[in-house]
C-alpha cells in the first residue's frame, strides 16, 4: 500500500487475541477472531485495509499436530 509494508500482529492470549500494530495505537484483546474481526471490518478502525471475514484454518497447526502425537511413537518404546 503507497510503496509501504505495514505489519500488524495478532497474539493469540488466555483472554482471547490481541492486536498490537504501530505505536500509539491501543492494544485491544478480543475473546475470539470473530469479534476481532468485527471490529476491524469498518474503515478507519486502526488498520490500513479493513478485514472482512474470519477464515477457518484448512489444517490442524503445528500445535495442533504435536497434541496428537503419541509418546515413544516417532523414536519407538523406552526402556
């Protein structure tokens, strides 16, 4: 956007998710994305483009995926 990079950063937190983006701007927690996203679907809310819908994650997160993995089950049993 007008030969910019902006970053914003989404912390996923016990309360839910924060939104940190540049100096100055308060620091706001949503207990869920589709609040978060809610918020930031009006223009000037804080952000250069406005967000418009929540997008479910088409895999489980790395996360996710070592939650599921048995113990001993990649490096065999333990003695």
């Amino acid at each position: 956007f007008n030969n910019c990079v902006y970053t914003y950063r989404i912390f996923r937190e016990n309360q839910g998710y924060r939104v940190e983006s540049t100096e100055g701007f308060p620091k706001l927690t949503f207990p869920n994305l589709k609040e978060l996203v809610s918020k930031f679907k009006n223009p000037d809310q804080g952000l250069v483009v406005h967000l418009s819908k929540p997008i479910k994650r088409p895999s489980l997160c790395l996360r996710q995926r070592r939650s599921l993995l048995v113990p001993n089950g990649i490096y065999g049993k333990s003695f």
